[in-house]
C-alpha cells in the first residue's frame, strides 16, 4: 500500500501561509558587555565570564540542531572553533538572548546561520534582519541544512529516494540474483526514507521554505510508484530463479 505523500503534501501547503519563526515577546535591549568565553555548552549556547561571575549565554535568533537532530556536531564544532576558551567578546542582551561578537566584528550568530547550520527564529527583533540576510545566504549557496549533499537534510533525503527510483527503474529484470538483489533493496531503503517524511517536523524542515517542501515532495510523489511497482518485480523474479 502505497503512502499517503498526497497528505504529507498537502500538510506542507497548509502550513505554507505561515513562516518557520516562532515569534517571542522580548524585553529591550540591555547594556552591552564585554566578557570572555569559558566554553561552548551546545550548538547554540554559549557560557561566559563576566566580571567575577560566569553566565550561559543563549544566542537571539539562533534556532540550532539539538543533539538528535541533522548536523548537530557540526553546528557545535564550528561554534567551538568561532568561539575557543578566552576569546573576548561582547554580549549585546535582548531579552532571555544575547547577541556575541568578536573583536574583529564578527556576529556569531549570523556566522553560524550563514554555514547553514542554523536557522533564524524571532526572539529577538534587534539582529533579525542579519540573521535572516545570513539564512538568505546559506540557503542560496546550499550550506548544511540546505545541502542535498548532506544525507540527514529534507534535501539530501529527496535526493536519495529519487536517485534511488532511477537506479532500480534502469535495472533489467534478466540480471544476476545479487544485482536484482541488490536493486530491489535499493528500493525497499528508498521507500523507509519515504515513510520518514511522512513524518513531517524539526529543524531539518524549518530550514526548507513551505514552497520549497511542496516542491521537494512533489519529486518524492513522483517516484514512490516506481519503487514498489520494482521493488515488487525485482522479489517476485528472484524467487523464481534457481
């Protein structure tokens, strides 16, 4: 039985109206403060000194792979790098959040969207425009979460589902046991990944536009008919060999 992706399509266009950001009430602006990093506490966390005392500091407008989700190490490697112990940045507070730059003029936070391994969130309206220029960019460029080079990505699992579909459409139904074999799970670990995306939510989806998503599983739509009609093919010839 074939799965519902008219629903799951369906569901995107749904949401289309509506933006990935999650809008929070913020306070003003705090003072600015200089103060020097300890050490990197997650992907999108980052704790402090300052003065006498140390204080976690959570980046505005960073919304971040968690530690089970796509490209979560990476995201907190390349923060790691940006931010090693010591280096001195300053703190510009918004509300729960705050912005960390570096000496040298670099905002973290859009330089951690801009690799794609993050996504803007409105929590905060004083960095917004940059951390969305800096998703703009990444988007553009196909960095991280937009990366159909990287498998875990909604773009990088379309990718392997329809590669697959052409694969085991090209295989003829005369070749050996082990290359029918192998065709036919092709398409069986094809059509996994398909009732993964059944399954619609978390960052790897934030990071693809509503538009986007319908466009991706319209590709998806597409093939999933040919996976099971060889998938059923390839099982039904191999039995019948000797």
């Amino acid at each position: 039985m074939l799965p519902n992706v008219f629903l799951m399509a369906a569901a995107v266009l749904a949401g289309a109206a509506s933006s990935a950001y999650v809008v929070t009430v913020v306070d003003r602006p705090q003072p600015v403060v200089v103060s020097h990093v300890v050490r990197v506490l997650d992907a999108e966390t980052v704790e402090v000194r300052e003065g006498d005392r140390t204080t976690a500091v959570k980046l505005v407008n960073v919304a971040a792979p968690a530690a089970d989700e796509c490209l979560h190490a990476e995201a907190r490697n390349l923060l790691t790098q940006l931010l090693p112990e010591g280096t001195q940045v300053t703190v510009t507070r918004e509300g729960q959040f705050a912005a960390l730059s570096t000496q040298d003029g670099m905002l973290v936070n859009a330089a951690l969207i801009g690799e794609g391994l993050a996504v803007p969130t409105v929590n905060g309206i004083r960095f917004l425009d940059k951390a969305k220029e800096a998703n703009n960019s990444a988007v553009e460029k196909q960095k991280g979460l937009h990366s159909p080079d990287v498998p875990c990505t909604l773009p990088g699992q379309v990718r392997a589902i329809t590669e697959a579909a052409a694969v085991v459409e090209a295989q003829p139904l005369k070749g050996s046991r082990t290359e029918l074999t192998v065709a036919a799970d092709t398409a069986k670990t094809a059509i996994g990944l398909v009732d993964q995306l059944a399954k619609p939510g978390g960052l790897t989806w934030d990071a693809v536009a509503p538009v986007d998503q319908t466009v991706l599983l319209a590709k998806v739509t597409k093939v999933v008919p040919t996976l099971y009609r060889k998938e059923a093919e390839l099982r039904n010839v191999v039995k019948g060999l000797k």
